[in-house]
C-alpha cells in the first residue's frame, strides 16, 4: 500500500509542478501585456483588469506551491513511517480520507476541529 500512496503523491506532486510552470507563464505574459498598457488604472478600464489578473495568478501560484510543500511533507511522512497516521491522537487516518486527501495529517475527527 505504501507504494501506492507513494505513486499519488508523486503524481499529485508532478500535477502541481506543471500548474506552477504555468501559471509562471501565464504571469509573465500579464506582465508582458502590463508595460504597453496605461498605467493610470483610475482612468484606464484596463488597468483595474491587468492588476486582477495578476493578483489571480499570483493567489493560484502561492496555493501550487502550498501544494508542493504538502506533498513533500507527506513523502517525508512516508519515508518516515508516519504517513497516515493523526499526527493529534496517533491513531491510523482512514484509507478513504487519505484516498480524498493524500496530504491529510489528521484524522477525520481531529480534522474537523480545526
């Protein structure tokens, strides 16, 4: 099973890589698109819509790496020996949940307190 779980991660790690390449791109093509642009955004329709988009990029590319940042926790836990058990009560985290969220740290019951 470990192996199996060691294959999602890696997968959801690879996922979360190819988001990031990405969203670099799709930033600096925003960037790109900003310096021809008017910069008086109080004026320029456009300029409220550029700064949008950027702050977008910006919030998606903060939770792909938040993302990495899981998955690699999670392989450590799986070298470790420590993946999927509640990191609270130390008790096993159920298959289904682990199945749902293969970076969960918690229980079911634990992870509703949070």
């Amino acid at each position: 099973m470990t192996e199996d779980h060691r294959a999602r991660l890696l997968e959801l790690r690879g996922a979360a890589e190819r988001r990031l390449a990405q969203l670099d791109h799709t930033f600096a093509d925003v960037v790109a698109a900003a310096e021809g642009a008017n910069t008086d955004d109080e004026h320029d329709p456009e300029g409220s819509t550029i700064g949008f988009e950027r702050a977008q990029v910006v919030a998606l590319s903060e939770r792909a790496r938040q993302t990495l940042a899981e998955v690699d926790a999670a392989l450590v836990r799986l070298d470790e020996g420590t993946y999927g058990v509640c990191e609270v009560c130390g008790e096993p985290i159920p298959e289904g949940r682990l199945a749902a969220r293969p970076t969960a740290t918690t229980c079911v019951a634990h992870a509703s307190r949070r």
